[in-house]
C-alpha cells in the first residue's frame, strides 16, 4: 500500500494534471508537485541504501569514505632532498606564503654559512607586510577618489583592505626593502599567532579611513591634502602593530655560534645588513614563479593588477606552462639542493594522520554512488580548486628512467606526521599544485624568453588568485 503521504501528493498531481499536463515543468524554473514526485522516484530505499544513510548519519563523511587498500605500502624514501632542519608553525594564522618565503631562505643561509641552527622572524616581516598593505589600500582609495562608490575597483579595495595571506612577490619586496632579523630579536606575540581579532579591526579602522578620504576627495582636497591625511592614518595603523606585535627593531646585535653552541663573532647588524651579509639573493631579479593553470593559455606570461603587498612593489606575476615543464624545473633544482616556494590546492585528499596528498585516499563516489569528474581545468573555472597554501618543495623521488613518484613539502603547520612534512603522490601534485617558484639558472632559455613578453593583464579579482594562507 502506498504512503500515506505519497498518496496525497499522488491525488494532488492527478487533480493539478490538466492544468501540468499543457505546462512544462521546468516554464518557470521552480519546482512543481510533478517534478518533486519524479525527483522522489529517483531515490530507492533499497537496503543497501538505508545502511549507507545509517552509516553516514553517524559519522564523518571523510571518515566513512577513507580508502583502506591506499593505506598498504607506504613508502617514505626519497630518492633526492634538499637538506632543512626545523618545523615551523603558523599557529592560527594565514601567514603561510611568508613561513615559506624565510624556510626557503634560512635553508640557503644554514648551508652557505654552516650555521647549525637558525628561524629567521616571521613577526618581524610580517609587522612590515601590514603596514605595506594598509598603504596598497589607502593609496588605492586616493587613487580612485574620482570613482563612484560602486565602481568594481572601489568596491573590490573595500571588499577586502588587507588580509594576512600573500604570495611570493609579497616576499620579495618585503624582504629587499626591510631586511630579515633572527626570531630571537622579535619573537611571536598572541596576535601574530592568531591574527584575526587584529585584521578584523585594522580592517575596520582602513574602511573608515578609506570613506574619510573619498568624503575629502568629493569635497575638493588635493593629493597633498589627502597624502597628509594618509600619513597620519597610517601612524594610526602603526600604533596597533606596535601594540599587537611589538616594534620592529632597527639594529639589532647577534651572536654566531658553531654547532657546540660555542660563540663564533658577535655583531651589531642592521635587518637589511644582515640579510645581505647571510642571504644576499636578488629576490625581485634572480627568481620566476610559474603557474600551471590549465583553464588559460600555456607559455604566457600573466600579470594580477593590483595584486601586490606594497603600492610601490610588483605585481603578481607569472609564466604558465604545462606541468611536466614545471616538474623538470622542480626536480633540477632539488637535485642541486636549492628548495622552492611551492603552494597548492592542500585540503583536497588530504590524510593528516599519515600527512599524505594522494588522490586515492578518499573514495567518495562508491560512498555516495555518484562520480565527481571534473578536470584540473573545469575545476579551477567552476571555483572548485585554487591555491589555497604555500609550502616548501623540498624533495622528490625518482624511479630508474628519472620519472617522478612523490614530492615532499616542508610544512608551517608545526610538528606531526612525517615530522612535519607533507608527502604528495605525483598523480597528487598533477592535480593540486598551482605555482613553484625557480631560480633562473634551473629555467631553459627559450621559457626564459617568455618573461620578455608583455603581461597578459588579469583583473585583482579574479578568483583563482586567492592569497594563500
């Protein structure tokens, strides 16, 4: 016998069918009692079906659809790895793409100098970034003064004044201008270590801030006038730093030591002294970040307005190439014991237990009885994957003809499996990896001829470049 409540949608339909009958279902676009009754059918409460609903209404979805035969055999060997010593941590906050852009260059400083220890301070880049980005906003709102409120810039800078997430040009620009400090000389606060509460309210003084300068601007003020008031908002913005994450010292005195902890030399050092005494690298010149970005054109070179941490910096830019082109840059670099900014796609397959990326951890589609299809291309134009998290490429494994089979990652998340470190199965990477940065000598000649080209200007809010955190 038929449901009592299916029989009265069943007596429903039969009474409305002349009027259905004539009328398509989808006319309107909603959903009418005939579509719902056709949609029910769908659905068969089959056995089979009623476990998997009991199963699923107990527990994680993540949980029930774990691979068990991808757990067999794991293999932690790699046959080439550039050498790092010591996990960083983020804590809560979207500091990733600068963790990343120090871990890559304290590897560098450790094995030029022989230093047995050394972290270089987030805090103190980081101080630096934030003030740079209210700048990028405020300026930005002077700049476009003359627009109105609903302009798509305008309302882009106010959408988000800053954030602390970035990228690699961030890195550069900040780094070639303020310099790098042991974390000793400025260590990590409560808000660097949990940045919201902070970049909520420095974004709730910048947006005031932005309409005080618009209101100025409509009622007649000058640049000089409102570059005045700009300034004096920022002394504003720096007075919050200071007081959530200390003020970032000038000169500073620091002590070298062997790996016995016995003193080697003690000196005074300015920040931008020490980075060119121990780092020296032209961050801006000497390095390329490429993408792969299927969903666009190969060998062209792209450019982000107004995607940049400083007004007076670059913007984000990079060359798209295929990833077997990216990979044979990666695995020379690697081999030559030089490391890589990386970012990816991170919590896509994800096993945090094990610390593994691979595509076959999770199978959703025997769970759900469905198959979720879409291509690395298809997935980046429907917003389903972007760069969300940077990390430090430091390894890779090859099999007898030179072909890659894993990838391994210095992660900022602390320690935890693999001490530490992410390791990503090349069908993973394929997938998942969105950018790498390369120094120049590890690029062929004729891809460097693509950064002669002129950029392909990309508007900033384009959604696949979201700053990674």
């Amino acid at each position: 016998m038929k449901h009592p409540y299916l029989l009265a949608t069943s007596l429903v339909i039969a009474a409305l069918s002349p009027i259905y009958a004539a009328t398509p279902i989808d006319k309107n676009g909603g959903l009418s009692p005939q579509a719902i009754e056709q949609i029910r059918k769908s659905y068969e409460a089959t056995p089979a079906n009623k476990a998997i609903h009991n199963a699923i209404a107990n527990n994680s979805l993540a949980v029930l659809a774990v691979n068990s035969e991808n757990r067999n055999n794991f293999d932690d060997h790699f046959s080439h790895r550039v050498p790092s010593k010591g996990i960083t941590n983020q804590r809560s906050s979207g500091r990733c793409w600068l963790f990343t852009g120090l871990n890559v260059l304290r590897a560098q400083m450790m094995a030029e100098h022989n230093l047995p220890k050394l972290e270089l301070s987030q805090n103190y880049n980081f101080f630096w970034d934030q003030l740079e980005k209210s700048n990028l906003f405020l300026q930005g709102i002077i700049d476009t003064s003359d627009r109105p409120a609903d302009d798509r810039t305008v309302d882009w800078l106010f959408s988000a004044p800053l954030s602390d997430g970035g990228q690699y040009t961030g890195i550069a620009d900040n780094l070639m201008k303020y310099g790098v400090v042991p974390i000793e000389i400025m260590g990590e606060t409560a808000s660097s270590k949990s940045t919201s509460k902070m970049r909520q309210l420095l974004g709730l003084r910048l947006r005031e801030d932005g309409l005080t300068l618009r209101k100025m601007a409509a009622d007649g003020a000058d640049k000089k006038a409102l570059n005045a008031k700009k300034l004096e908002m920022l002394g504003e913005v720096y007075r919050i730093l200071a007081l959530n994450l200390g003020v970032p010292p000038t000169e500073f005195t620091w002590t070298r030591r062997d790996k016995d902890g016995k003193a080697i030399e003690t000196k005074t050092y300015t920040p931008l002294s020490f980075y060119k005494e121990f780092a020296g690298n032209d961050l801006k010149n000497d390095y390329v970040m490429f993408m792969n970005d299927p969903s666009r054109e190969y060998y062209k070179n792209y450019e982000i307005e107004f995607d940049r941490h400083s007004y007076d910096g670059k913007n984000w830019t990079y060359v798209n190439l295929p990833i077997e082109d990216i990979k044979e840059m990666a695995i020379a670099s690697i081999k030559d014991n030089n490391a890589m900014y990386f970012s990816c796609d991170v919590n896509k397959f994800i096993d945090r237990e094990r610390g593994l990326l691979d595509i076959n951890n999770f199978d959703y589609d025997s769970l759900l009885g469905t198959k979720f299809g879409m291509n690395k291309a298809d997935r980046i134009r429907t917003h389903s994957s972007a760069s969300s998290h940077a990390m430090t490429l430091v390894a890779v494994d090859l099999d007898e003809n030179g072909k890659p089979k894993k990838w391994l990652v210095e992660n900022s998340w602390g320690n935890g499996a693999n001490d530490g470190h992410l390791i990503m199965t090349d069908e993973w990477f394929n997938e998942y990896m969105f950018r790498v940065v390369v120094n120049k000598k590890y690029v062929d000649p004729k891809i460097q001829k693509i950064l002669k080209q002129q950029p392909i200007l990309l508007p900033p809010w384009d959604p696949m470049f979201a700053p990674e955190e």
